[in-house]
C-alpha cells in the first residue's frame, strides 16, 4: 500500500468505528480485524500502520467526529507529511479542502470532560486517561512465581507496584508464551491485580466475585487464597462467563465454582450463601472512564443517560452483594471509572441505604486515599483508572 491508500484506508475504518459508537456496535479492534481479513494484500506493515493512524485520531478527537476524514485532518494539521498524502491520486483521499471541518481536539467530549474535572482530575492526569496502555500480566502463584517468571523471560520486567505482576512489550504475542500456555501467566492491567488485593482473601475463605466476567479477578483470587476455600464467580452474562471454566483449568484453580444469574433474580439464586460469605468482590458494570488507554474510542459511546444508568446498576448490585456478607465480612467495591458519580458517591449511597455498615481504610501499593476509597490514575500510577472501596458488614 502507499502512503495515501494507507491514509484513505484508515479514513475508513474510522468511518465504521464513528459509526459503531453511535450505534452501539463492534469495538475499534474487532472493525480493524475485519477490514483487513477481506484485504490480503495488506502486508504486516500496512496493517500496523493503518492501525497507527486510526487510532493517533481516535485518541486525539474528543467528541464523536462526523466522519473518518474529519477525524484524520485533525491529525494530519500536525504532521506535514500525512498532510501530503491527501493528494487525489489513485486509492488516496482527495486533497484537503480549504476551511474543510476538523474533529474537535479534546480528551473526551466535553459535558464528560467537565464531570472529570468536577472528580478532582485536571491538566495532565485528565490528558492521561488517553494515553497508551503497557501490557501487563500477572504471575500466578498456583503455578510459578515472579523471579522464576522473569528468568524465563528476558524480555519481562516485574511491573512497579503489583506484586505478582510483570511487564513485557507491547505487541508482545502472549498466547505464544510457553509459560502462558502452562498457566503460569494471566493478562491483566497492574491496576486490576492492585484493587483486587482489596479483598484480602485468605486461604479457607468463601468469597463471592459478583460481577465476575471472564474471570479475571475471579483466577487471582483463587491464587491468594492458595486453592483452599471456596470462590463462587456470578455474572448474568453467559458468554463472558463460560470463558473461565477453561481458564480456571489451565490456571489450575480448582476452588472456582460458577453461577449465572438472571437480572432482578439474584437474590433468589444466591439464597444458599445469604449472610455466609467472608467477602462479597462487586467489580461493578461501569462507564470505563479509567480504561480509554486500552479503548479510546469508548469516551464517544458514553452519554449522560448511560452513566445515569449504570449508577442504577451498581446501585443495585451493592445491595444484593449486602445480603450476602455474613457479620463482619467485606464487601469491596471496584469501578473502572474515575466520575465519582460512580465511585465515592456511590459508597456515600450505599452507607446511607445500608445502616451499620462501615468504611475500612485500605493500605495499596499505589493509588491515593480519594473520598470514601483508593483511587488510581494513569499518569499518577501508571495504570488504568479504578477507584476501590472496602466496607464491613455490621456483627
């Protein structure tokens, strides 16, 4: 492909991404992966750096673009030389319109941007949330641990904070990873495994992942508590769920257990564990404010009605988690989010649904004390942006 056809190219994908987050539809990366199986003649070159362009305008639009090519004038009006691959030359854009309109430049569309900034985030923490993401991984202990990991992989550095997490480059191919395929590696952001130690799950526990998905937090618990107890992953989303059978068996954590819940039924489902759990993990559906690094175009499917639903959802997920804690147990609250209308001001809600409860203060190895809880930050942290709360059930 030539500079231009390469250009013209990610005009287009953007044009199906636009369209997606208005939509609702496939992410970034699965329209990417599409466009180019029915492109052959792209090389790994041409893909890689298609791939560049379209999401050097994605993280550089704020609000939803018009289209692919407003979108990528925004870029182009910075470099001179994708400037001149607008010529009108065979499968190139055509050339750049005098006054012709741009995306607007901006971290994030602008009613959101000013609910960030009402959440304590400006100047460079509030242009951080856009930034690229490192790839990150945790050990697992059931299997191997992090100085036999990082011997094994030269490439690998043990990540900051976290301390079963490791490091490798970005574009690393994990699935091709001997270590990976033994179960000694699960991918996940140094941020995740940071507000997943907030449970401090103990081995013999019974511990409750609420809103488990694919299993993530569901797997490192498991390895904390040594394989001894008992973890029961729920979510009421089928697909997601069945993705952890097979990765609990390659990570050999057999105390996993799984229960899909219907919506608005979850108490009836869970009646068996009322009151019984040492600690309730409500990872909650959230607007993913604090994960843009990975999925930037995300900030253009957000609307204020989304977030206003969401905060209903977590609403009510903290109070079918409450009934599940037995007397003195925990409950830990985690949104991928940095609103506080989704955090904090969550945790003000439930306090003051549910009397008795109380705030325990969190010891992290990153993150800073934020309202209620702990929250990191991209820029502060180096990870994506969570905010976590622990709270104890009354005796």
């Amino acid at each position: 492909m030539t500079p231009s056809a390469r250009t013209q190219a990610a005009i287009e994908l953007l044009d199906q991404i636009i369209a997606a987050a208005r939509e609702s539809g496939a992410a970034a990366d699965t329209l990417i992966a599409r466009y180019f199986a029915t492109r052959r003649y792209a090389g790994s070159k041409d893909r890689r750096a298609v791939r560049e362009l379209v999401y050097a305008a994605i993280r550089k639009a704020g609000d939803r673009p018009e289209n692919g090519r407003a979108a990528m004038l925004l870029v182009a009006d910075a470099d001179p030389a994708l400037a001149a691959t607008f010529d009108g030359s065979t499968h190139a854009p055509a050339p750049i319109g005098k006054d012709e309109p741009r995306a607007r430049a901006g971290v994030a569309p602008q009613w959101l941007t000013k609910a960030l900034r009402a959440s304590g985030l400006d100047g460079a923490a509030l242009t951080d949330l856009a930034g690229r993401a490192t790839l990150d991984l945790r050990v697992n202990t059931l299997i191997a641990d992090r100085p036999a990991v990082l011997a094994a992989l030269p490439e690998a550095e043990a990540t900051p904070h976290a301390p079963d997490g490791i490091r490798l480059p970005t574009g690393t191919n994990v699935e091709a990873l001997p270590l990976f395929n033994e179960g000694a590696l699960e991918v996940q952001d140094e941020g995740s495994q940071i507000v997943g130690l907030a449970m401090q799950a103990k081995p013999g526990q019974r511990i409750v992942d609420l809103c488990a998905g694919a299993g993530g937090k569901t797997l490192a618990l498991a390895a904390m508590m040594a394989n001894t107890g008992t973890v029961l992953a729920c979510d009421t989303d089928r697909n997601r769920l069945s993705r952890l059978a097979p990765r609990a068996t390659r990570a050999g954590a057999a105390i996993i257990e799984t229960q899909l819940l219907n919506p608005t039924r979850e108490i009836e489902a869970l009646s068996e564990w009322a009151g019984r759990a040492d600690g309730v993990l409500v990872d909650a559906p959230c607007s993913g404010t604090g994960t843009w690094r990975r999925n930037p175009e995300a900030r253009w499917r957000l609307t204020p009605d989304r977030v206003s639903r969401l905060q209903s959802t977590q609403q009510q997920v903290l109070s079918v988690a409450a009934t599940l804690v037995k007397p003195g147990g925990a409950l830990v609250y985690i949104v991928c989010s940095l609103l506080d209308a989704e955090g904090t001001d969550q945790v003000t809600w439930f306090l003051g649904a549910h009397p008795g409860w109380t705030i325990a203060p969190l010891s992290l190895p990153a993150g800073a004390v934020h309202g209620h809880g702990v929250r990191l930050e991209p820029g502060r942290d180096g990870t994506d942006g969570f905010f976590v709360a622990r709270l104890i059930s009354p005796c």
